[in-house]
C-alpha cells in the first residue's frame, strides 16, 4: 500500500516507518520537523535501504498538504503528527487545540476530497482517565480527560467515530497507546528529548548516561507492589509492528475500531530503575518525592482485543526495553 505517514520523522513514526517499509509497503512522511530532524531520513534508510519520500509540511497549511494529495495515490494515512507534552498543554490549550484538532480536521477534509478511505490514529490510554478499573477495556468508552492534551485525543476519537458513521465506507482504528520506550535495536532511531524530559524513561537514561544527577521519584504511597506508580510499558519497535497489522486491518475491514496497544502488563518506576541499572551496568540514584499532580495510581491495559483483531502481541521484555533505550542514548551522546 502507498500510505501517507504524518509525524513520520518522529519517535514513534519513525519505527513505524521502518516496519511498513520491512513489510513491503511505500511510506510518503509528511513533517514540518517542529518535534524531529530531517536526519531521521538517512537513518530509516541506513535500517531498511529504502528511503522514504518526505515533504517538509505543517499539517494546518491545508493547501501544501492538499499538494501532497494531488501527486500521490494514497490507499492509508497513519496520523501521528501532534503536540504530546501534558503539561505544556495545560500552558498553551488553544495551540494544542489548534494543532491536534484543526491540523487533524484539514487532513481528514483531504481524506475525503481524495478518497482515502483507511486511517490509523494515534490516540493513548490517557482517554480512560481516572474513571475505570484495570486492565482498561476498550469498552469502557472515553472517560473524564484531566489535560488539553489528553482532549484533544478523546475529540480526534470522536470527530473519526462521526466522520466514519456518516461514510460507511470509512475505516479507522484508533490506537490507544500506554507508555511506549525503548528505541530501535540498531541504536540509530529512538526518542529525542526535548529539554527536561517529563517521561519517566527519557529521565532514567539522562542520569544514567550522566546528565542528570539523580532521577526524582514523584510518590512512594499509592496502593501498588512498592509504592510507586505502575504503568504498562510497550517497546517502541512492538508499537510499530501494531501499526503495520492495524493499517492492514483498516484495509480489509469498514467502521471504526479501537484497540489498546499495551503489553497487558504494568512495572513500578522502581522496577523499571533496577532493569535500566541492569542494561547500563551501574546504580542509578533517586530520590523519593510528593506525588506529581494529576498521576493515577496503576494503568495497565486489555490486550485481548489487540490480539483477536490484529492477531498482535508484543514480545520485548522490559530489559529489553532498557537496553534499546541505553544503546540510544550513548550513541546520540557519541553524536553530539
Ligand atoms: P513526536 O513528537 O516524536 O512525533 C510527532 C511528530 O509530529 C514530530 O516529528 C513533529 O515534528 C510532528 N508534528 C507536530 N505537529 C505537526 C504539524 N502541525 N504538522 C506536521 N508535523 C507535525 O511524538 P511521538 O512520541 O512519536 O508521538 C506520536 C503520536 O503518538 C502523537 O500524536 C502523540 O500524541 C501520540 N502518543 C504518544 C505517546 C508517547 O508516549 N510518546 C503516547 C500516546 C500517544
Ligand atoms: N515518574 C517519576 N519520575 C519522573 C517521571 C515519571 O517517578 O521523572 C513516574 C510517574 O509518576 C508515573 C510513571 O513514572 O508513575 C510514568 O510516568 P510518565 O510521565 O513516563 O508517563 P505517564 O503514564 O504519566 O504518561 C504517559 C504519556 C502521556 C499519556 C499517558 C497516558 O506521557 O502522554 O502516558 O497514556 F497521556
């Protein structure tokens, strides 16, 4: 398939790419490189020796996306191209809006001026909000978003539901991802920080790799194995493969299906501390603080569905996890 990629030089985008292009499809990258580099193109063709085509194009500029429609066929879209930082949602709300919800509108007015009938879009397990037990089932339906951010995941979930009810030959899955980390094993494409990293695992790395002098723990007294907060983390590289059998599906199939992305099984930051002091070979300090505002307790997911409908399970283990993520990160040291 010939399938428009938006946020494709980005962190998860990119290893997307790679697996589409491993898997025999043509991948066109749409990025206005706001989040990444134009250098993630030489590394997707050092992985697979195929490069991909690339526009250098801001999502809300509709004429030089409709540009990238006219002098391509496209049978898919993977929408990944957005803001993703929290907190920084909660500063700046109408540039998110704007972004995420506008830029997502232009490209889905494309989609249908041009026919382009199967889409993919990133959404993430923060839609459950705190409303739900775990592991979260797709089923449970959107809960009560605590950020901009996390809204304009639950309102990108509900303008394709519309849009896809109003066009029965639509068809979309929306992928809710829970913590992807960890970075392509040939240590050339992995997650790039920006500033002081907010995520857990982009903190680990930076003070393992001597960047930072001791990693903050935000909370020791949530009802969890050893106080800390649990998540579901997935290897970046599995997420990927989950895009490649997801677009399939979306291909094969019509209406709109949502399919947590998750491993089905959840870590403490202390656990996942001692496997990253397992893949880097040294103790990593930490302090133990107040809880940061806004963290649930545990998140972990429902795979079945990911497995009856895609037939996809992930396989990295968490120190595999670390390992990728350490690998990366020396060499993007090595780098600068
Ligand atoms: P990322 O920032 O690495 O990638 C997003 C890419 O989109 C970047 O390359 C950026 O330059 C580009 N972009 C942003 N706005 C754009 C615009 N207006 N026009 C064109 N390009 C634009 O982020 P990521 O971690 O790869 O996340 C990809 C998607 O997955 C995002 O939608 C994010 O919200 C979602 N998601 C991420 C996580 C996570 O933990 N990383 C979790 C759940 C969902
Ligand atoms: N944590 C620390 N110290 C840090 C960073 C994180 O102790 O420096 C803890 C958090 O308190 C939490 C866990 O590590 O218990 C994971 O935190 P992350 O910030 O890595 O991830 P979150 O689960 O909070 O958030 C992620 C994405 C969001 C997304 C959310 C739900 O960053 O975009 O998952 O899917 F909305």
């Amino acid at each position: 398939m010939k399938i428009l990629v938006t946020g494709g030089t980005g962190y998860i985008g990119s290893h997307t790419c790679v697996e589409l292009i491993q898997a025999g499809h043509e991948v066109v990258i749409v990025d206005n490189l706001y989040n990444s580099s134009i250098d993630v193109l030489d590394k997707i063709e050092a992985i697979c020796g195929v490069r991909p085509s690339f526009y250098e194009v801001d999502i809300l500029d509709k004429e030089g996306l409709e540009k990238v429609f006219e002098e391509n066929d496209f049978e898919a879209v993977i929408h990944f191209a957005g803001y993703k930082a929290v907190g920084e949602s909660v500063a700046i709300p109408l540039t998110y809006y704007e972004n995420n919800i506008a830029g997502s509108i232009n490209l889905y007015q494309l989609m249908k001026k041009y026919e382009v009938r199967n889409l993919v879009f990133s959404s993430s397990a923060t839609v459950y909000g705190d409303d739900f037990e775990v592991p979260f089932k797709e089923e449970y339906g959107l809960g009560t978003t605590t950020n901009p951010y996390g809204t304009t995941k639950k309102m990108n979930e509900m303008i394709i539901t519309d849009m896809n009810l109003a066009d029965k030959n639509n068809s979309a899955v929306l992928l809710r991802y829970f913590n992807p980390i960890g970075a392509h094993h040939s240590g050339l494409i992995g997650e790039i920080p920006n500033g002081i990293p907010n995520n857990l695992v982009p903190y680990i790395a930076q003070v393992a790799s001597g960047q930072r002098d001791y990693l903050r723990v935000w909370g020791n007294d949530y009802d969890t194995v050893d106080g800390t907060g649990v998540r579901d983390y997935i290897h970046v590289v599995d997420l990927a493969k989950a895009h490649v059998k997801a677009i399939e599906y979306a291909a094969s199939h019509k209406g709109t299906e949502v399919i947590n992305i998750g491993t089905g099984r959840g870590y403490s930051v202390l656990e996942v501390l001692h496997a990253y002091e397992k893949a880097c070979g040294q103790e990593i300090p930490y302090q133990i603080m107040d809880r940061r505002p806004g963290d649930i307790a545990v998140c972990y997911a429902d795979t079945k569905k990911a497995e009856e409908l895609l037939n996809f399970k992930a396989v990295y283990d968490i120190d595999r996890m670390c390992e990728d993520s350490y690998r990366f990160t020396c060499n993007l040291q090595k780098d600068r």
